[in-house]
C-alpha cells in the first residue's frame, strides 16, 4: 500500500459520487457494465475505484497521527536542569525516526 494521491482519490470519490447519484435518480436503470470494461465510464468500476482508496486513505491518516502523537510526546519532555536541548533533540529524533521508519514499511502502529 503506497501513499496516496489525494487528488485523484478526490476525483475518484467525485465521479463515483455522480454516478451513484445518477443511477438513483433514474431508479436503477443507469446501471453501466462494458465488455470490455471502461474504467471511466462503468458504474461498478467507478464506485470500485473510490471505494479502494479508503484503505490506503486510512492508513495515511493513521500514520498522520502516529507523527502527531510522536510531536506530543517530545513536547510533553520535562525541561529538567539535566535534560539540556541537545537531549531533547535527540529523543526527538530517535521518536519521529522511528514513528516514520515504521510508515515508510507500512507497518503503520504506533512504535
């Protein structure tokens, strides 16, 4: 599962839209399949094609927040005499590396 491209999953999500809201409108009977199949134009392939996106859309999200929580656990580092900026830079990097090494595996959790 690769990174996503938004705005082609929004385009997907667009034309499945319309042709969902097409199909319905004329009470079924738009209902499209082709041999061959056309991707662009037929009904299941479209609303296929949208709907595949949300796997991959949620592990971006999950990962999202993965990074948002590690930001938060640097924040949340107490400033005490011993700690200086250096070792909270440090914890800092050894925190996001590995919150994006396991992204980048797709072994999308938290470290």
């Amino acid at each position: 599962m690769g990174r996503v491209d938004l705005d082609a999953a929004l385009a997907r999500e667009q034309r499945a839209r319309g042709e969902l809201a097409a199909v319905c409108k004329e009470g079924g009977r738009r209902w499209r399949m082709s041999i061959p199949a056309q991707p662009e134009r037929d009904t299941d392939l479209l609303l296929a094609a949208s709907l595949a996106d949300v796997p991959a859309l949620a592990g971006e999200l999950r990962a999202a927040r993965f990074v948002v929580e590690a930001g938060r656990a640097v924040l949340a580092m107490p400033q005490a005499p011993d700690h200086t900026s250096a070792d909270r830079c440090s914890a800092a990097r050894a925190i996001l590396y590995a919150t994006i090494t396991r992204y980048d595996t797709q072994a999308v959790g938290p470290p």
